[in-house]
C-alpha cells in the first residue's frame, strides 16, 4: 500500500471507477456500430462542487460540460485557482440569455446551446471585448483569451407539436430545424466564433436514437455549406449507446459519473 499523501480519497475512487465504466461503454458501443474513432467524453459536472472537476481532471478528464452561468462562474474560477494551465476546458450546454455572453465567454471554450442570431451577435460582441481586455485580465479563465469561441447550434429535434406534447412534457430548447441554416451563417460570418457543429437533447418520451438520427441528417446537410461544421454533441448517462449508433462525435454525461443530482439543474 503506498503512503498516505498518495492514496486516492474516496471521492476520487468512485469518480475513477464510474469513469472508468462510462468509457468503456463508450468504446463498446462505437466498436459496436463498427466505428473506426471513439467520440469524445464532455462530463457534465452542474450542482458538484470544483473539487469534483479537480478531481477529474486527475483522472484525465480534459472536458467538462456546466448548464447555468451562475454556478459555472464560480466553480471556473475556483478551478483554474487550483489548477492553472492544467484547468479542463469548459463547455457550456445550457440556455444562454444574452445578458450572460460576456461572462461565459471568459470561461467556456465552447458553447453548445446557440439557438437564435440575437446570442449569436451577443456572444461575438463578447469575444471581441474578451480580446481587446485580455492583457488587464490577472489571471484567464480560458487559457487562450484570444481564440474563437467553438459554437454548437442546438436543434430542437421533437417533431412534436408543443400541443401535441402528452401532459408536462415540454419542449427541449433549441432552434427549430428549419432556422438552423440562418443562425449557421450568422455564426460564420461573426467576429470572434467559430461553427463547429450542431447538439441536442433527446426529446422525452420519443425514439431517442431516431432523434439523434434526425441531428445526424442535418449535421450532413450543414456541412454542405460549412465543411468544417463535424460536430454531433448528443448524448447523456441514459441514451449515450443510441447516440453513439447515431454518430455522436461528443457525449455530455453527468449522473452516470458524478452520481445523482439533488432537485435541480
Ligand atoms: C445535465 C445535462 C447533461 C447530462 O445529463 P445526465 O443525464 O446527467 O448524464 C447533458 N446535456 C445537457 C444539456 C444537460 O443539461
């Protein structure tokens, strides 16, 4: 048994051994599908605390994923006080309000959740600032305060009216199908941003690997137009495998590595 100082604490063993499950059923559902690459892990880390992402990044996980710019404000900075360089990259994946672009931009690398032109502009005029103020800032959040912003337009993929919804199933967030080529070239043409690809949620009480599938389509037809427009964040802890057969290049999971979340996020 080795000394004290280097024995994992507990946390940080059933972090490694449910990381250690969630790759590998990562890596069997992509030889599975008979795909030649495995997609990559974005663990969703919203309502654990920093020392959780710390922890994480022990174990090597180089992407993290938080939903609310007000808890993922904090636990960043808390983050890179600890870390430094050695910081995970923050995604973000939740609904964005305009007013909030400025912040996460100082911390995410990525957002996933862009889902209407008026965030596009906000997120691009935020970039440019982020720039132009990047030699006051004492210490970045992000560790290049001068590149793009990686963009996802989430898509909402329920084909369901919202009346047609059974009781107290809402819709999912995103933009509607047939926007997505308007806020693609929105975010092509912005300073600052750069269009990555396309996510979103399976909606609730329908063929989640169907959903996916219909992602995947308009990915394909995305990148007619914008070549290098590759991404499919999709994916969580209960439909990862079906996503994974759909194409994903990015799963976000939380539950199944952190554990169960209290009432929120
Ligand atoms: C919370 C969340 C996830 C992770 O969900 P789990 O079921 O905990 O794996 C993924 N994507 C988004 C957008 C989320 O809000």
């Amino acid at each position: 048994m080795a000394d004290d100082c280097t024995v994992p604490d507990d946390r940080t063993s059933e972090l490694s051994a449910a990381l250690d499950a969630v790759r590998d059923r990562i890596a069997r559902a992509a030889a599975d599908a008979g795909r030649a690459d495995v997609p990559e892990l974005i663990v969703v880390t919203k309502t654990h605390p920093a020392d959780d992402v710390v922890r994480l990044a022990a174990l090597g996980v180089a992407e993290v994923g938080e939903n609310r710019d007000q808890e993922a404000r904090p636990k960043a900075a808390e983050v890179a006080e600890a870390l430094g360089d050695a910081a995970p990259r923050w995604h973000f994946i939740g609904q964005l309000q305009t007013n909030k672009a400025k912040h996460v931009v100082r911390y995410a690398s990525a957002v996933h959740s862009v889902d209407r032109v008026e965030l596009v502009a906000a997120l691009s005029r935020a970039v440019v600032l982020r720039r132009e103020r990047a030699a006051d800032e004492p210490a970045p959040l992000t560790p290049d305060p001068s590149r793009d912003l990686d963009c996802l337009i989430q898509v909402d993929v329920d084909p369901r009216a919202d009346a047609d919804r059974p009781e107290g199933i809402g819709p999912r967030g995103g933009a509607a199908p047939a926007d997505v080529a308007e806020i693609a070239a929105a975010v092509a043409a912005a300073e600052g941003l750069r269009l990555r690809g396309l996510m979103c949620v399976a909606p609730r009480g329908l063929d989640a690997e169907e959903a996916f599938r219909s992602l995947a389509a308009l990915g394909e037809e995305l990148r007619a137009g914008h070549p290098d427009a590759v991404r499919l964040s999709m994916g969580m802890s209960a439909d990862l495998e079906a996503a994974v057969r759909a194409g994903a290049t990015h799963v976000r999971i939380g539950s199944d590595i952190l554990g169960a979340r209290g009432g929120v996020g």
